[in-house]
C-alpha cells in the first residue's frame, strides 16, 4: 500500500503529538530513559577551586564528579557547575553542597550533605546552592594571627598588674594610717569640743539676755 | 381593536373645551407610553423565543444524527476516509504555521509579563507553573478552537452551504446516501483529531517560547526548566485538555454544518456563516468557563 503525501502529513501530524503525549505519561509516571547517572546543578559564586574532574562526596563516599562549569551572566555573574551523580544514592532537594579540601594540601571536594528533614528526592536538573567556599589554609593564617594577637593582649595585661602592684600596697597603707589619725584626733579633741559647745550655749545665754535688756530700755541701754 | 375603541370613547361621552382636549393628549400620551413598553418587551421575549426555536432546531438536527448513526454500520471506512485525511489536512496540517506563530508569540507575552512583573512578588521561580497555568489550562485548548473555528469552522459552513445550493446534497440523498452519516461524521472525525494534535502542539511551541524568553532574562537550565513543567502539569490537566479537544473537536464542525444546511439561497449563505463562527465561538468561550469552573473552582 503506496501512501500519498497528504496521508503521511497528516499521518506523521497525528502520530507526533500522541508520542510526546505518551512520552510526558512515561515521564510523570516516575519513568526515565537516563542511565545510571543523574546531572544536577550546582549554583556557586566564584570557582576559586571548583574545575572540571572536582569530587562530589557524601559522607567519604564518592558519588560523582564536576563535569562542566557554565557561568551565568543575569541576573548577576554567578556560576553552575554541572555535577553527575550516581542516581542510586538517595539526595533530597533541600540538600546542601558544601566546597571544602579533601586535607590541608588535598584537592577541593564538594561535600554534600542531606537535609535533616527528607523531602522530595533529587531530581535530574535541580539545582542545589553551594556553601561560600572554605579555604583551609586561609583560615589556619587568620587563626594564628588571631593567636598572636590574644598572646599580646594577654602580655600587657599582666605587665600592667605586676607593675601595680607596690603601688597599690603602698595606697592601701596610707590609706589605714590617714584613717587611725582621723580616728586620734577625734578621741583628743573630745573635751575640748565638749568645752566649746558648753562655751556656746553661755554666749547663746547672754546674747539672749542682751536681746531683752534691749527690748525693755533700748535708750538707757545705749547711754549705759 | 381595542385601542380603537377607547378613542373614539371620550369623544361620544365628553363635550368640546380644554378639559376635553387635555384629556384627549393624557390618553394619547399614555397610549405611547404604553406602546414603547409594548416593544421594549416584545425584543427580549422575541429574541428568547427565537433562541429557544433555535435550540431545538439544533437539538433536532443533532437528533437525527444521531439516529443516522443507527445506519453505520453500512458506511464503510473507505468511503469517508479521504474526506477525514483532506479535513485533517486542512484543519491541522495546513493551520500549524498560524498556531506555531501564536503559540511562540502568546508563550513570549506570558512570560515577558511575567519576568518583569514576578520579581515584584519574589516568585520568578514560578515562571514554568505559570506557562502551565495559564497556556496548558486555558489558552492553548481555547486559541487552538478559535482558530480553527475562523479557518476550518467557516469552511465548513460555506462549503455544505454552497453544496446544499448546488443541490449536490440532494443528489446525495435522491441516491440513498445518508448526508448527515457522509457530511458531518467525518468532519466531527477530522476535527477530534486536528483540535487534539494541535492544542499538544500548541503548548508545546508555546512553552518552548517562553523558555526562549526567559533566557533573556534569568538563565534557567532546559532540564529544570522541563522539570517544573513536568511537575506543575499534572494527570488532570491532561484529562481536562484531552477533553476540551473531543469536546470542541465535535461541536465545532455540528454547529458549523447545522448552520451550512440553513441557507434557503445564495444570498443567505455569507450570512450563516458570519453566525455558525460567531455563534460557535460564543458557545465555546462558554463551555471553556464552564469546564475550568467544573475542574478548577
């Protein structure tokens, strides 16, 4: 049976929506035509150790490797480095990738790490956002800085106190000496203070008769 | 009769004089008063009446269809099959560059709108749920249906019209060929097939022009970009697309036919098909509603 054109136009224009209709069934029933391999993303800001062939590990374990590193330009300059990935293993979506050395002169490993919480699994095209890249050596340099510099805080410290220290003896001494002739002085002079309040109470006395004398014959009081 | 009778009333009964002439003007005003209520009634009732004639006129025309199907079992495949490739060809084949362009056009506003707008909201990752939401759901099945309607449904019409004019389907039936088996089935046939294949076609061209777009904008890989599609578009939505395409697929070409056997003369021709594409666009933006409320509400 010879086929016209107008039959196999509208043969093949029938046939080719019902195979990706098919094809979308297959796909959403869970079904894939990939291999043992899965390619998924990982969305990082600079590739300071990331290259092609960079270890993908979970927990020690070798799960695949970096096989390319696109850069991305919108909506600002960021990085996807394509990672594959054995499928067997179980990754969920809100996993995290973290970028760290295999030792302190080891090549970089991006470690992933699954989420406490288990989703969804990881499927093939998702992306996973990489943990700011960890530079070993960098760290250990800002740690013995850090050192030396609490080292020093801690010198002078001490200077400071050993220095005082007679100072302070010295202060506490004059101090109990000033308190014990304060303490003298008082015990000395209790009668004659006695003496000038007894003194005062006399003149307040006749000060007060003067007042009245005043009030009575304030002339005879000024011819007197 | 009676409006006679109350006029010439008041003119045996009363006098001469004002009081009379006044009178007469309050009659006459409340007579046209009356009139234009008369016919401000008469358009709506008359136009019910109409559409209910109508209906059944088209619910008769579907009746006998249906019993022509009695008979299908004389029809052999062979004698419609030309009719369904050629009906397929021109509803589907010949109407892909139209639907291509749309799809690519009505994908790339989508998300043109939808890239500058979904940053404000802090949802630009939802860019493939929309494309789902709003192509897959709504526009596709619907746009797909339009345009068929405008290129094929027309077609249809003007063609049964000038054949029925022709007396070409007088013949048809004078040599005991059921019309209604012969005309309308493989039209309803064809029609099934084209709306189904280019509605898929239509989402798919539409989605690939987003993505296209939305690479402009924010760099989402193809693989995750198909993912989300795959994963926002789900077994219900086939169902109801698949629907949508028998649904239109037949009552596209019945409307059309039903309004290509209207024509009683030549001159009435351009005027039934002008109704059989509004009218089945009209029906079609309600069955639309009525399918989303159903499914979606």
């Amino acid at each position: 049976m010879k086929l016209e054109k107008n039959e196999l136009r509208v043969g093949v224009f029938i046939i080719m929506p019902v195979v990706i209709l098919l094809l979308f069934v297959v796909l959403k029933l869970g079904y894939s035509f990939a291999s043992s391999t899965i390619d998924v993303y990982l969305k990082i800001d600079s590739i300071t150790s990331i290259k092609e062939g960079t270890l993908v590990k979970i927990k020690g374990y070798t799960l695949g490797r970096v096989i390319d590193i696109k850069p991305v330009y919108k909506p600002a300059l960021h990085f996807l480095a394509v990672l594959r990935i054995r499928r067997d293993i179980d990754l969920y979506e809100d996993c995290s990738a973290v970028i760290q050395n295999q030792n302190i002169i080891g090549d970089p490993v991006i470690d992933i790490r699954n989420p406490e919480k288990k989703g969804e699994l990881l499927r093939a095209g998702s992306v996973i956002e990489g943990i700011e890249y960890v530079n070993l050596e960098a760290i250990l340099q800002d740690v013995h800085a850090l050192l030396a510099t609490l080292q020093g805080t801690v010198g002078v410290i001490r200077d400071i106190s050993l220095d005082s220290r007679s100072n302070l003896r010295t202060l506490l001494a004059n101090l109990s000496g000033s308190m014990a002739t304060v303490n003298d002085l008082l015990v000395n002079s209790q009668k004659d203070i006695l003496e000038i309040l007894t003194s005062f109470r006399q003149t307040a006395k006749t000060m007060n008769e003067i007042s009245e004398e005043l009030k009575k014959h304030p002339v005879k009081f000024l011819f007197k | 009769m009676y409006i006679v009778r109350r006029r010439i009333r008041p003119v045996c009964r009363a006098g001469s004089g004002k009081t009379m002439k006044n009178r007469r003007a309050q009659k006459a005003t409340e007579k046209t008063a009356m009139l234009k209520i008369e016919s401000v009634l008469r358009t709506p009732v008359k136009k019910i009446i109409a559409f209910g004639e109508g209906m059944r006129n088209f619910y008769r025309f579907v009746e006998s269809i249906a019993v022509s199907f009695r008979s299908i079992k004389y029809l052999r495949f062979r004698s419609i099959y030309s009719i369904v490739v050629n009906q397929t060809r021109f509803t589907g084949v010949d109407a892909l560059p139209i639907i291509v362009s749309i799809a690519l056009l009505l994908g790339a506003t989508t998300i043109i709108q939808a890239t500058k707008n979904f940053p404000k909201f802090g949802i630009e990752g939802f860019i493939g749920n929309l494309l789902v939401i709003i192509i897959a759901r709504e526009l596709g099945p619907l746009a797909t249906a339009m345009i068929v309607v405008s290129r094929s449904g027309s077609a249809i019409a003007a063609e049964i019209a000038t054949q029925k004019q022709n007396r070409e389907i007088l013949s048809l039936e004078l040599m005991g060929i059921d019309t209604k088996l012969y005309i309308v089935f493989p039209r309803i046939l064809a029609s099934i097939l084209a709306i189904f294949s280019l509605i898929i076609i239509f989402d798919i061209t539409a989605f690939f022009g987003g993505y296209l777009i939305s690479l402009s904008t924010v760099y989402i890989p193809a693989g995750v970009f198909v993912q989300t599609m795959l994963d926002a578009f789900s077994f219900s939505d086939l169902a109801i697309t698949i629907l949508k395409s028998v649904l239109y697929g037949i009552l596209i070409p019945l409307i059309c036919c039903y309004y290509g056997f209207m024509p009683q003369s030549d001159f009435q021709i351009p005027i039934f098909v002008s109704r059989a594409v509004v009218r089945t666009l009209v029906i079609l933006f309600v069955i639309n509603a009525f399918i989303s409320a159903l499914f979606y509400f």
